[in-house]
C-alpha cells in the first residue's frame, strides 16, 4: 500500500470526524467544563494537513493543532512531510504553515523560523499564510526590524500580502511606537485595493496616542465617522484613554457625554482611565466623585483600578486610607499584584516611614511576582533621598539575585544618589555597567565584521539580506543578540553625570559625555544644555554659555524655561538685570499666541526705568494667559538687590503683593539684607513681618543683621525689642552665642531683661 492511500483509511477519517464534530457541537455547552483535545491518529494528523486548502471550517485545523502539540508530534510531523516528498506527494505551502503554527503555539520560535526557512526543501514557496503566521510570531517578540525584512522577502517574492498582513504590520509598527511607518503600511494597503478596518483605524489611533499625539487620533476618530466606519466603544475607550493619559481631561469628559448622549455608557476600563487621569491631574474630588458613580452604577473595581485608587490616595498623602482599602480588596477576594504594593510602598515612603515601606517589601519578598523591579527603584530612590547610598547599593546589588533586572530609572535613581554623595567615581562606574549591559555592545561587535554594520539602517540590509538567502533563523539570532546587551543610558542619564561634573567644575567631563550621548544617537533636551549653560557660568564662561545657547537653537531645540531661568539668575548676579529681562521677554515672544507689539512695548518700559510699569504689565500678560510663574519675578527682584538697586526691587514686591501673590523666602532675605545696607529699617521691618505672617522661618543671619541694625540706630530700638518678643511667639530659638553682639546691646538697654528672651540650649 502507497504512503497516500495509507493516509486515506475511510475507517480513520469516520471515527475522527465523529470526534472533531463532537467538540464542535459541545464546545458552546461547555465552557466551564471544556473537554480536552482528542488524541488523533498521526496518520490522520497529517491526512488533514495534506487537506487544509480544501477545508473552509476551523474546528479540524485547531483540533488537529492542538493534538500534536499536546503529543510533542512536530518533529515527527516534520520527517513525516520529508518521506512524503520522496514518495511523489505534493507537499504545500498550508501544510507546512500548519508546522510553523505549532511550534509558534508552543513558544518555540527559533523550530518555526527553521521550519519556514527549509520550505523550499519540501519544494512549497510560502503563501501569505504563512508569511502571517510567521510575522504574528516574530512581531509578538517585538522583532519589527525582521518582521520588515519578511515583509520586503514577501513583496520579492512576487506573494500578494492580504489584509491581515497589513493590519499585523500596521499593529505592530504602532507598539513600536513607528507611526509613520504604520501609516505608509496603511497607505500600501490602499494601492493594492484592500480596505482597512473599523480594527486598523483603531490600532492606529491607539499608536497616536501611546506617541502622545492625541490631536492627530482625535482627527482620524473624526475621519472614521466621515468615511462611515462604526466607531464601536474599542475605540471610544482607547482616544478615552489617550485624553486622560495627556491630561486632556475636558476632552475625555466630552467624549464621554457625547457616549452617554448615544445611549451608550463606559465600562470599567474607561472608568479607570478617567479617574486615573483626575489624580494625575492632583484634581482628587472628581477623581473620588467619579469612583463613587461607578459603585452606585454596579461596577465593581478590578485589581488594576484599586491599584490607581491605591495610588492616588498615596499621592494625595491620605496613606491611611489607602491601606484600608488595599484591605478591602482583600476582603473581597481578589489578590492584590505588585502595582497594588507598590503604591502603599511608595506612599509610605512619601510620608517619610521608610521602615514601614521596608517592612513590606519583606513580608512580599517571598512571594514571586509580588516584587518587581519598580518596587526595588522606589526603595533605592527613597534610601538615596535619605543618604543612605550604601544601602541602596545594597539593595541594587541583590535584585539580579532576586530575579529583577534594573531599568534605566534604577540606574539612574543610584547614579543620582552616588554624585550628591560626592561619589562621582562609583556613579561613573556604574554608568559604564549600565552601558555595556549583560554584553559588549552588539554594534561595537559587528562593526569590527566585513559587513561594517555600524547603524541601524545598515543592520536593516543586513538583516533582509539573510532573509533572502533563507537564512531567517539567523536573522532572528542576531536580533535577539541586540535585544540582550543590556540596559541603555537614556538621556536622563547622561543629564546626572553631566550635572555632576559641572557641579564639581570639571566642564571638560561634561562636554565629553555631551559628544558622547550624540554619538550613541541621543538628541540633547533642553535639560542638557540647561545644565551645561549652569556649569560654564560657574566657572565664569558665560561667552561659551551664549554659544550654547546658540547650539542649542541651531539644532531645532527650542529652549526651555529652565534655560532662560539659568541665564537670567547668572545675569542678576553679574548685575546684567535689563539684559535678563530682555531674554525673559524673548522667551515669552517663542510662547504661542503672544503678542510681540505688547512684549516690545513692556522691554521699552524697563529700559527707561519705568520698572512698576513694566512689571505690571508683565503679570497682566500672564494672567491673561493663565501662565503665571513666580521665579522670573523673584530672580529680577534678588538681581536687584544683589546690583544695589533696592527700591526698584521694594517696587517688584510692593506689585507682586498687591496682586496677592506670595513671595518666596529668599526674596524676603535678600530685601531685608539690601534695606538693611541702606539703613531703611522701617521698609526692612515691614518685609520680616510679611515672613512672619506667612509662617517663613528666615535664617539666624538675616534675623541677627536685621536685629543689630535696629538696636544701633536711636529711634529704632523699639522694633528690636517687639520683634525678638514675636519672633519667640513664633518658634524661633535664639542661639545666644549667635547673637552676641545683640545681647550686650540689649543689655545695655534693658538691664537683665533681654537675656531671658534667649534660648541658652544649641538650638536656632
């Protein structure tokens, strides 16, 4: 008998048959209690593979699936393919995708990849099934650089990809955070005659918004309607989600009425972007309003919205309460995960109880899953917080132990901790750790090959090429090999040690991390060149401070306000202050929707001394705008001070009070200093009961120059006297070796009654 006809037994296919149509007709019955997969013939197994193209029901494709994986048949299944061949059987494209899909189904990516690569073995090209079978797989483990070359390999291959094969592509060029690649994917899609999808708008919307460009989702959700696509509450859910997650909570609040106006209300997974997006925006009564309507609507929360409750309680410093209900859930029966830990964690050691948040991390230390590598950087970042560095070093040294790999806000939360240590060294060395990762760098490695793979472009060609030649298992090798070589630096990281060394005045280590970041294919922020602006100024280089200023716009990187905060403080105390204001004027000139005429008019104000002017000027427009911002006034007034120029900083905080706004701690010391040195001790005595009406508790220096000031001028004494009496009403503790000077003179006033006004402990 003949390898087919063996294969045909009509005994076999009826007995099987009976079997297949049986799970098919019980399998909606029974879904609590489903049935295993039936144990079928091998013979059988392969009979229907050989047969897949002419079947159009998917019980006996998945039936037949799962029985040879449940066997381990694979590899018999592969030989038994490879001795049909011999025998004349014409083997094809789907039986062979039937290979390719079991292996993937067991996890075993490298067998499928080996399988579709030896398919012109067997004499069968691959059809665009199993190009998407294949692609499923490969894009799941994020490989979208190989995915790419299977796709171009499909195209050269003259294989019409379907709609699948884009919608796959599409979602995952989207994860990967490509959106332009999805949208050009989207486009072929459209020149080959395939229609997208309710499905493929969607996924691209979700990208947009995980690319934080929800304006552009908001657009396409629109063009959906337009082009009569039914947005079903998918859709809805993910710009929902998008909105909240970018603070646009308005916008969430309208889709969610616009839902609600068509009948149709939120589930809970809309719920828990809403509120979740209300505590972010520290906006808790609405998050809390919104919890309590969802509860009297009959939801129940799930482990993901107590863990946002239990969060946002924890921001909101209400720990206690947070506890209570983290006891609730448990109550109710569900099992609490390491976001759910990792908020009480947190939360205590916001509070400052470090203990108790150790304490926890104990008590769950035992249990797997329940610790993670976030629950490690929380305590690392809390220890380094409280200077207590080694046992952060401690702790970091542990996690691989445990099972948790640091990421690179690990590394940079102990980097962090090691430079304001003064520990620049064990910070460097552990930012080389970070950078090699569990591997030399996997281009340093290449680069050294014939093929001079030095780029991700040229790793591309690379790539495609061994596809091509079928030699895709190693393809995927050698993409896995880049996946594993460690933790890479971020720009956070580079921003650490380059603050640290323009602290510690080494600008020549700066820049070279600064040219160093670049040639790694990170793009300096405004963070960088904020930092470095701060560093050349400490080292009095401000023309190379303005250069990279220069750098800095000519690179298209628009300036912060921390830039323009580092340059105007450095100005002050150069005593440029109308330069400073003309470069906070500038600044407010690159802001959206300001008026230039108004801006130039407030600069022209400045410059003819007209400060009060130009000052209230400046808080209309940013009151105008909803922008206010405290620092640039208290940097301009402090400038003033330190350039001699009290009254015209007097006239800042005369202004700034009239509009009700509180100035700063620093401001008041310096004005009080600066009043002191012009012997306009009324003016002086009038600012050091302003900080103590706000609860301001100024420094044993300013109080003692202020005091003694006081007690040497004749008609001023009296203030000495009533302000020492309110200054112990309020808690002050009067170190009486610090104010010496004051004593002997109030002892010459009043005979053995100032003395006792003085506290004889070390205590300020």
């Amino acid at each position: 008998m003949s390898l087919r006809k063996a294969f045909e037994l009509p005994r076999v296919f009826r007995r099987a048959h009976r079997t297949l149509s049986t799970t098919a007709s019980t399998s909606d019955e029974r879904v609590s209690d489903p049935i295993p997969p039936p144990q079928l013939d091998l013979r059988f197994c392969i009979w229907v593979a050989l047969k897949f193209e002419t079947l159009r029901i998917p019980e006996p494709y998945n039936t037949v699936t799962e029985s040879l994986c449940t066997a381990n048949w694979l590899s018999l299944y592969w030989e038994a393919l490879q001795l049909l061949k011999k025998s004349g059987v014409v083997i094809t494209s789907e039986s062979v995708r039937f290979l390719i899909r079991g292996y993937c189904k067991m996890g075993l990516i490298h067998e499928a990849l080996e399988a579709f690569g030896r398919m012109r073995e067997l004499d069968c090209e691959p059809d665009a099934h199993a190009y998407n079978t294949l692609l499923r797989a490969v894009l799941s483990r994020g490989i979208f650089l190989l995915a790419r070359a299977l796709y171009n390999m499909m195209l050269k291959s003259n294989c019409l990809p379907t709609d699948y094969t884009y919608n796959l592509l599409i979602d995952g060029y989207c994860k990967d955070g490509n959106i332009k690649s999805a949208l050009d994917m989207l486009h072929e899609m459209e020149l080959n005659n395939l229609s997208p999808t309710a499905v493929t708008f969607t996924t691209i919307i979700s990208g947009l918004c995980r690319g934080k460009n929800v304006d552009e989702a908001h657009k396409l959700f629109n063009t959906m309607k337009e082009r009569g696509f039914q947005r079903d509450l998918a859709t809805f859910n993910v710009l929902l989600n998008g909105f909240c997650k970018q603070g646009k909570l308005e916008e969430a609040v309208s889709l969610l009425r616009l839902l609600e106006r068509d009948g149709r209300g939120i589930r809970l997974s809309g719920y828990s972007s809403l509120i979740d997006g209300f505590f972010k925006a520290r906006r808790y009564n609405e998050a809390h309003s919104l919890y309590g309507r969802m509860i009297k609507g009959g939801i129940l929360p799930d482990v993901i919205l107590y863990a946002i409750m239990l969060r946002g309680l924890s921001n909101e410093g209400r720990v206690g309460e947070a506890v209570k209900m983290f006891a609730e859930m448990i109550q109710r029966g569900l099992l609490p995960d390491a976001h759910c830990y990792n908020a009480i964690i947190k939360g205590f050691c916001d509070i400052g109880q470090l203990d108790h948040a150790r304490s926890l991390h104990v008590e769950i230390s035992g249990h797997d899953g329940l610790h993670d590598t976030c629950t490690h950087t929380i305590l690392i970042c809390e220890m380094c917080k409280k200077g207590m560095v080694r046992e952060a070093q401690e702790m970091f040294n542990q996690m691989e132990k445990l099972g948790c790999f640091p990421s690179a806000v690990t590394f940079n939360a102990l980097i962090n901790g090691l430079c304001k240590a003064g520990k620049l060294d064990e910070a460097h060395l552990l930012f080389y750790k970070m950078e090699i990762g569990k591997s030399p760098s996997l281009f340093f490695r290449l680069a050294q090959g014939s093929d001079h793979v030095s780029d991700s472009v040229s790793l591309q060609k690379k790539v495609e090429h061994m596809c091509e030649a079928g030699q895709t298992l190693n393809a995927y090798k050698l993409l896995t090999q880049l996946a594993d070589s460690g933790v890479v630096p971020d720009i956070k990281t580079y921003n650490i040690l380059i603050n640290s060394f323009c602290k510690a005045g080494n600008m020549n280590g700066a820049f070279k991390l600064f040219k160093d970041l670049q040639l790694k294919g990170l793009s300096p922020d405004s963070v960088t060149y904020g930092t470095l602006i701060d560093g050349l100024y400490r080292v009095e280089r401000e023309e190379d401070a303005f250069k990279i200023r220069d750098h800095m716009l000519k690179h298209v990187c628009e300036p912060s306000f921390a830039v323009y905060k580092a340059l105007m403080t450095w100005l002050c105390r150069g005593k440029k202050i109308s330069l400073a204001f003309s470069l906070y004027l500038e600044y407010l000139k690159s802001l959206p929707g300001r008026d230039n005429d108004s801006i130039n008019a407030l600069e022209e104000y400045f410059m003819k001394g007209e400060v009060e002017r130009a000052i209230r000027g400046l808080l209309e427009l940013d009151f105008r705008f909803r922008d206010f911002n405290l620092a640039p006034y208290s940097i301009l007034l402090i400038g003033f001070c330190q350039a001699k120029k009290v009254d015209e900083a007097l006239i800042i905080f005369s202004v700034l009070d009239e509009f009700n706004i509180n100035i700063n701690p620093t401001s008041c010391v310096h004005l009080i200093s600066g009043l002191c040195a012009k012997r306009n001790l009324y003016d002086a005595v009038v600012i050091f009961l302003y900080s103590l009406d706000k609860g301001f508790e100024l420094g044993p220096k300013i109080c003692k120059e202020l005091l003694e000031c006081l007690l040497v001028s004749q008609d001023k004494r009296k203030y000495a006297i009533d302000l020492i009496g309110r200054m112990k009403s309020r808690g002050y503790r009067l170190h009486k070796y610090q104010y010496r000077q004051t004593i002997s003179l109030l002892q010459q006033l009043q005979e053995g009654k100032a003395v006792k006004l003085f506290s004889e402990d070390n205590t300020d």
